[in-house]
C-alpha cells in the first residue's frame, strides 16, 4: 500500500496545509484573545482545503481510476504529515512570538476573555486551544475529505475489488 504513495507530493501537500494552518494561528497568537478563536477554525478550513486539493490532484494523476481505499489512505497519510509539520510550526511561532514561554512560570503573553472553564496552563490556555486545533480539528477535517472526495472522484465504482487492499492478507482464505 505504501508504494502507491507519492512521497514528494504527501510532504509537499502537507507542507502547504501546515503552512495554510499556521498563518491565522499566527494573528491568534499576536491578538492573544479568547473572541478571536474563529481564526483557529478559519485555519482549519483551509488545511481541508488543501487536502481537497491534494486528493483531487492526486486522483488526477491516477486518471481517476484509483482505489477508493488506495486514495483514502493517501489522503489519511498526507493529513498526518500536515499535522505533525503543522504542531511543530506552530511550537516555533509559540516559542518566539510568547516571550517567556520555554521558562518556569507564567508568560509573558496570555489569553485573555477566555471562559472560567477554559483550561489552564502557563498561557491560559492559548498552546491548549493551538494544539488541540492543529490536531483534533486538522485530523478531522482532513479525515473528512479523505473520505467523501475519493468515492465521489472515482469514475467507474464497480471495479473495485471485493475486500480492500490493506485489510487482504496475502495467502489468507
């Protein structure tokens, strides 16, 4: 299964969701304020936008006549290299942009207006939403596009094997 994945693409399409992600994470981290958490979705949303276009190209270049399962676990490898490239930029931008942030104590940048059951760390809760953003929510808008776009890409359905290819043990009956 791993030899149908294209691995220049997969970290080059995971790249540019990290990058996508990571862009209005940076004015959260800058406004450091609870009401402007809509950017971590808006980051989000474009991280799946990448998937989407990742699968679509991908399905492409296989003349849209690939496996559905093959493209949903090329799609599912690309969403996690995306993740784990988008969790360590955005330790980076935490790192530089929150003065503070790698020493004891409280930081210097914290957010601010947050609920009284937000979560509380050194920041307040701003790494927390950060990570739990580029993980959760990345890992299932990234999942969701794995999995709708290559049924409605592929053009004759019907040729698909019976049992799929990464569950087959080979000689098993």
């Amino acid at each position: 299964m791993l030899k149908k994945i294209n691995i220049r693409s997969t970290l080059l399409y995971g790249l540019a969701g990290a990058i996508a992600f990571c862009i209005p994470v940076f004015f959260y981290i800058q406004s450091a304020n609870y009401k402007d958490s809509w950017l971590l979705y808006l980051g989000s949303f474009l991280f799946m936008g990448v998937a989407a276009i990742h699968i679509m190209q991908d399905s492409k270049e296989r003349r849209n006549n690939e496996s559905t399962v093959s493209l949903v676990f090329s799609s599912h490898v690309t969403t996690i290299v995306g993740i784990l490239i988008a969790c360590v930029i955005c330790f980076l931008m935490l790192a530089i942009f929150v003065p503070g942030y790698l020493g004891h104590g409280t930081t210097d940048k914290v957010l601010t207006q947050e609920p009284a059951n937000t979560i509380k760390d050194r920041t307040n809760g701003l790494s927390f939403k950060i990570f739990l953003t580029a993980t959760v929510i990345n890992f299932a808008a990234g999942s969701f596009c794995g999995i709708v776009l290559p049924f409605t890409l592929k053009r004759n359905q019907t040729e698909d094997s019976k049992e799929p290819v990464p569950l087959h043990q080979a000689g098993a009956k």
